[in-house]
C-alpha cells in the first residue's frame, strides 16, 4: 500500500473516515451498516 495514501488516512479526522466508509460501502452495495462503519472508523484511529 502506497505510504503517502496511509499517511493522510492517519491524519483524518473520524468524521472523514466514517464518509470515506460511508461512501465505499455505497459503491460497494446498497445495504448499509452505519455500525460496522462507526466501528471500522474508530478502530483505524
């Protein structure tokens, strides 16, 4: 994985990595899991 691209993951805010979430799991399919999302998101930070 390219460390510039983990680098400003490190620097995100929770906010913008819960959008980051968000946005890939609606692209990935429709059902959503805002849990798992919120859960995924503090566990990287």
């Amino acid at each position: 994985m390219n460390r510039n691209i983990r680098d400003e993951i490190a620097l995100m805010s929770n906010y913008e990595i819960i959008i980051m979430l968000f946005r890939y799991n609606i692209l990935k399919n429709q059902q959503l899991c805002i849990y798992c999302l919120i859960n995924m998101a503090f566990g990287i930070s």
